[in-house]
C-alpha cells in the first residue's frame, strides 16, 4: 500500500456543495437530454423542466468556488496565465480540465435553459431543433456527465490517503449524481402536474443508478483496502449510514409502489445521501 | 547565475538546538505559531505555512535499553518530479533557475490542490494572505549568491548547501564512512524519489520514521488520471444505457 504524509487541503462545505449541485446540474441535464432523444412527445414537459433546473443550479457553482479560494479574486489564473496572459489548460490537472468543462457546459446549458424558457411559452421547440438540437443536447450531455464525475478524480488525482488510494471516486459520484439528478428531478415533477408516464421513467431510470451507486460503493470500499478504517469512526459510520438509507429505502420503495407520497421520500432521501456521501468522503479523508 | 543547488541534511550531526527553524522564520519573515508543548522538545509540531524547516525528534531505544534521539531538520524536497507542481492549476508554482520549486505569491490564488498533493506534508494554507506557502529555499538569498538561511545556521554543519552534484558526493561518501564505522542502518534518501530531491537526507532508520514515504510510495498524483477517468466512463455509459432503457421502456409497452 502506498503511504504518504499529506497535509489535508482543508476542502470544506464550499467543495462538499459545489461537488453536490455540480452533479445534479451535470446530471439533470444529461437525464433532460436523454429523455428528449429517447421519450416520447408526453415527456418533453419534463426534459424541459430538466433544462430549467440546470442552469440555475449551475449558476450557483462557480460562486462557491470562487469563495472557497484564498483570494478570490484571482479566479481567473484558473483560465488565465496572470504572467503571459496565455490560456491555462493542464489535461493532467483535474482542476483545471474542471474549470473549463464548467465554463464550456455553462454556454450548453445556459442555450438549452433559454431554448426551454422559449418553449414553455411556445409549447413547442422554437430552436435547436432537428439534426443540429439533437447533437447539441447530445454535446451538451457529455460535458454534463463530466461534470457530475470529474469532481471524484480530482480528489483522487492527489496524494492524500484514501482519495488517491482508490480510482472508483469519480465513478462514484458520478453514479450518485445521476441518482441525486433523478431524485430532484422526480421531486419537481411531482411537486407540479405531470404526466405519470415521465414520473415512472424516472423513478425506473433512477433504480438502475442506485444499484450501480451501490455496486461502486463496494468497489470503492475494496479498492481502499484498510485504509478505509478511517471511516470506523463513529460520526463517519453515522454518515454511511445515511448514505445506506439514501440507497437502499428509495431503491426498495421504487420496486413497491409508483405513488406520489413514497416517490417524494425516495427522492428526498436519494438527495440526503447523496449529500451524506460527499461529506464523508471529504471531510473523512482530511481528519 | 543559474545552478543547480542542494541541501544535505546529515542526521546524525543534529543536535536538535532548532537554528535552522529560527534562521528561517527571521530571514522570511514568518511569525510562527504559538509553540505546543507535549511530551517532548518538539513544539513545532510540522512543516506548514509558518514553519518552513522542523526540526523532528523521534525517541529510540539503544541496544543497551537506554533511550536516545533521532532527529532530522526537515524541509520542503524541492523534487524533481514535484507533486505540486503538477497539479497546480494556475502554473503558480514553478521552477526557478536554481532548480527549486517556488510558489510565486502574485500568481497564487489559494486553491490548495498543491497541498492535497504534496507527500511530504511541505506546505500549508496561510489565512492572513490567502496563499498557499513553502519554504522558498531563499530563493531571494539565491539570487544574491548567499547560502540559505537554514544552512548558514546550523551550528554543526548538519544542513550542507551546495551544488546538487556536490551534495550527492558529499552524502554517499558519509554513509559509506557512517557504515564502515558499523553504523550498518545509516542510508540515504531523496536520490531515487520523485525524480530526485533537492533536498537529500542521511537518515538511521526507515523513511516513514521522519514522516518520508518509502521509495515504493514516491509516486506522483497523475498515476490516477488514467483510471480515475476510465472507470468514470464505464459508469457513464452504464447509466447512459440504464436511462435509455428506462426512458424507452414504457413508452414502447404502452
């Protein structure tokens, strides 16, 4: 096993939200994207929806980012070099492909976001449409699903114990992501008037991601080995113990029942597990 | 004038007395912490944005069941492969034409990927400036041709400064001398880590003793990449196919 003696970067609150509302954002985005290639004419009220939610949920990413830096206003040396003023890109360096992945998918979600405000007045696509919306979307969709799973290999892309002892972290969130998406997704639908059929989908799409959420959670628990008896403490089993509620009480209710009242609970504990799980892995491998 | 420098830090000529740390924090100008007192001399505690050399005391039993210390002043490695270095997003950290690794305070912005990289617990994150900090191997006291703080302190000449060529002349011939004399556990490290160190060290016991990682652990933080990514992809595509399916299921049946 590997060892090191690293310093923990005191990533907090502002990471543990931005790595929670990046992945709905990316993920909602990726689920509205598939549902208008994949659904029929009665779902694109909710792939719509889809739309509507990314952008804001995104709007608020950059702004966390920014505060958790020291000085924040030199957010910009992330994109640019303050001495050359030429581009700074490192492929190798997580942290900065993220940046530019944020930036780049803001503009697909922010023309998706305009495109389904155009069209619930509409009632029907005004742009994007044919050949040249669907790859859009579908563009869109990648950098999205990059979104919601990059935020695990940066931690990973590190030396600090458990984060880089372990590759399935940006599987993981990923997974969780597109669960968490799924959940608000579901929420918001159910919280106006939709048609059934879409809410179904949802909570059917959503069964397949929590059973590989929790089958990269074993995979994340075998890759780490004994070092993840760190996590034996009592308030990290506290946490993993609502990540497991978070999973498997959504995953039980979505094979019972197709009613509002448990969807709604399914959904709002995916969501405080998802939640559960970005705090523990980061604040857990720092203390 | 541009070369390529060196610390060799010997082990058994320290006698704990912490000049270096004092020499460090007056030239740069650090305040420190407030001293934590335990149950030893040590109350530095760690290398971070104050303490940019820590003087480390590692109590041994002697072969005649006395006790007796190990003790290393440690410093940031200056690697050649620097785990900071490449992760750093804003190209703050770089190399400086001694050949050492240098955070330019104008560029930092404090996100402290560097310090999630760093194996070797080097830098921290300073509140009052916001940026991440290091020891700066007197990169100003370079440019003057002085010898570094630290070095030109140490009463005992356990800190050597030099070329990095000299220092690595200067080490394997002290622990061939050391091991001649039948101290057989005196070895060096910092000549095959991270693509050799800039700051070698003549340690009497295993690296992981002084808080070093082992030869086999000196690996850098991009060997994730590859795999982190892969096994993202996979997932993608599993739930990509899972969503479809989902999506396509009930409009097909009914």
């Amino acid at each position: 096993m590997i060892e090191h003696f690293v310093s923990p970067p005191q990533w907090e609150w502002y990471i543990v939200w931005y790595f929670f509302l990046g992945g709905i954002a990316g993920g909602v985005y990726a689920l509205g994207a598939i549902l208008r290639l994949m659904g029929d004419e009665r779902d694109a009220p909710v792939a719509r929806l889809a739309f509507l939610l990314s952008l804001p949920v995104l709007a608020i990413c950059p702004i966390l980012l920014t505060l958790d830096l020291g000085r924040p206003l030199r957010f910009w040396h992330m994109m640019i070099d303050s001495r050359t003023f030429g581009l700074n890109f490192k492929y190798w360096s997580p942290m900065s492909v993220g940046v530019w992945v944020l930036l780049v998918f803001s503009v697909f979600a922010l023309v998706s976001f305009l495109e389904a405000l155009a069209g619930l007045r509409a009632g029907r696509t005004p742009f994007l449409t044919g050949g040249l919306g669907r790859a859009f979307v579908i563009v869109g969709a990648v950098f999205g699903l990059f979104l919601a799973g990059y935020t695990g290999v940066l931690l990973s892309v590190s030396n600090q114990p458990i984060w880089s002892d372990t590759w399935a972290l940006g599987a993981l969130f990923l997974a969780s992501g597109l669960s968490v998406a799924a959940a608000t997704l579901s929420l918001v639908t159910r919280l106006g008037r939709h048609e059934q059929s879409s809410e179904a989908k949802l909570t059917r799409a959503d069964r397949y991601f929590i059973i590989l959420e929790l089958a990269l959670l074993v995979v994340f628990f075998l890759t780490l080995g004994a070092a993840g008896s760190r996590f034996l403490a009592h308030r990290w089993m506290a946490l993993w113990v609502v990540v497991l509620i978070g999973t498997l009480v959504p995953l039980a209710l979505h094979f019972s029942t197709e009613r509002r009242v448990p969807a709604m609970l399914a959904a709002v504990l995916t969501l405080a597990g998802g939640l559960a799980l970005r705090i523990v892995v980061v604040f857990g491998a720092q203390m | 004038m541009a070369r390529t420098v060196g610390f060799f830090t010997d082990t058994t000529l320290c006698i704990g007395c912490k000049a270096c740390e004092v020499a460090c924090k007056e030239w740069n100008q650090l305040p420190g912490h407030a001293p934590q007192f335990g149950d030893g001399y040590d109350n530095t505690s760690q290398l971070d944005e104050q303490n940019w050399r820590h003087v480390q005391f590692h109590e041994r039993t002697t072969a005649k069941g006395g006790v007796a210390w190990n003790m290393m002043s440690d410093v940031c490695k200056h690697c050649a492969l620097a785990s900071c270095m490449e992760v750093c997003p804003t190209n703050a950290i770089i190399r400086t034409e001694f050949d050492t690794v240098y955070i330019q305070p104008s560029v930092c912005n404090g996100c402290r990927d560097c310090i999630a990289a760093c194996p070797y617990h080097v830098i921290g994150f300073d509140e009052a400036s916001g940026l991440a900090r290091k020891c700066t191997f007197c990169y100003d006291r370079l440019q003057a041709n002085l010898t570094p703080a630290c070095a030109k302190a140490c009463p005992t000449e356990s800190i050597k400064f030099g070329e990095l060529s000299t220092m690595k002349e200067i080490a394997g011939a002290r622990v061939n001398q050391l091991r001649g004399q039948g101290m057989s556990e005196a070895r060096l490290y910092g000549d095959k880590e991270y693509g050799g160190l800039h700051a070698l060290f003549l340690l009497t016991d295993k690296p992981e003793v002084y808080g070093l990682p082992p030869t086999e652990s000196a690996v850098l933080p991009s060997r994730n990449n590859a795999r982190g990514y892969l096994g993202t992809l996979v997932t993608a595509a599993l739930g990509v196919v899972g969503a479809v399916f989902a999506f396509r299921e009930r409009a097909g049946k009914e």
